[in-house]
C-alpha cells in the first residue's frame, strides 16, 4: 500500500488445494473464464484509509490499483 509491501503470499500457504478451492462454488455456479475467487488475506492486514493506493499483482498478469476515495 502506498509503494510499500505490507503482504505477500503464495499458494502453497492455503489451506485447501485449488482443486478443492474450485470444486465446491463449481457446484453452485458455472464459472467462466475472469471469475475471481477470492480466498481470503495472508497475514499483514492493516487498515485503509481515504487517500491510500494499494496495488495488488499476480506474475504474468498486469497490476491492479485502486485508490481509495
């Protein structure tokens, strides 16, 4: 946030398998191709505030930012 790194994680640190992760809203919903599953925070969360930037990236796709207003 604000240029600097308050979280990193990777998926080998979730609890369940992205098999698993996919699995259950599968049987609920037909997913396509841009859905977003969101699977939660690794640790370092803090708070935002008006004003802030944070910048989220995962490798090979472009960055995205958002300003809180």
């Amino acid at each position: 946030m604000n240029g600097t790194v308050w979280q990193e994680g990777d998926l080998n640190q979730l609890i369940w398998k992205i098999p698993e992760i996919i699995s259950l809203p599968s049987e609920y919903f037909e997913l396509a191709a841009g859905d977003v599953i969101l699977t939660g925070s690794p640790a370092g969360v803090g708070p935002v505030e008006r004003g802030d930037t944070m910048e989220a990236t995962v490798n090979g796709l472009p960055a995205l930012s958002v300003k809180v207003v």
